[in-house]
C-alpha cells in the first residue's frame, strides 16, 4: 500500500476525493484510491493528544496538542480556525460506509480525525445541506 505525504489544503467530499484520487499520478503510481476505514486506522499515532484548551478555546490549538499521525511522514493541518472551524475539524473521510445511519437518518462513512484520535460517522450530507467534506 502506497501512502501520499500531502495533505490536500481544501475539504473535499467524497465525490470529489474520488475524483482528485481517480485523476492522481503520484511515485510512478496512477492508481489511487480513497483509503478504507481500516486503512486510515493503520495510520493513527496513538501517541497524539488533543490538548486542553477548555470549551470556549476551540479557536486555536493549544501549544501541547501532538496529532494522531506521525508528522515525520504525514503531512498534517489542523482545522481552519480563521475561517470559523474549530482546531479539531481535522477529519478525513474514507470510503467505507457505516452500515446504519446517524444524524436524523442520513447515510454515514466512517472517517478519522487526526486532531483528536477519534473514529466517528461522518454524514454524506452535511447537516445543512451539501456534501460532507474532509481533508483527503
């Protein structure tokens, strides 16, 4: 398995994840894919921590904050907090979809987020409309 170090610097949804992978030619390789679950968990650095930054602090990220993914390898960006983002929107979806649904109903992809170490349900749909977006 092939890993790409860059991180794309927009949120892109599935779809468009599948197409920028689809269109990719990266290491003498053109045939890339967006990850499964299982795949972006062999990535997680369990070493990583969230900070503390309290509630009210989401706007910046705290000066002990590590992520969970080896930057040595991985390129890594936390949550755009200039454009209204919490420091932990950091999520990157993948393709396996969850087999049940969640928020009001709608179909789920599981996705890691590499700001806080967690594996969550990441709608298809945001939940005001759109797709569902992600780093890639």
């Amino acid at each position: 398995m092939a890993w790409s170090k860059a991180v794309e610097p927009r949120k892109v949804s599935l779809l468009e994840a599948k197409r920028i992978a689809g269109e990719m030619e990266l290491g003498g390789y053109s045939d890339w894919r967006v990850p499964t679950i299982k795949e972006l968990y062999t990535l997680i650095d369990f070493r990583g921590y969230t900070g503390f930054s309290g509630r009210r602090q989401m706007k910046r990220v705290p000066s002990n904050a590590t992520p969970f993914i080896n930057t040595d390898y991985f390129d890594f960006a936390y949550g755009d907090t200039a454009s209204g983002e919490r420091y932990i929107d950091a999520q990157w979806l993948s393709s396996t979809e969850y087999v049940h649904t969640t928020m009001a109903g709608n179909r789920t992809l599981f996705g890691v987020n590499f700001a806080d170490g967690r594996i969550k349900g990441y709608g298809y749909q945001r939940p005001r409309g759109g797709e569902s977006v992600s780093n890639t």
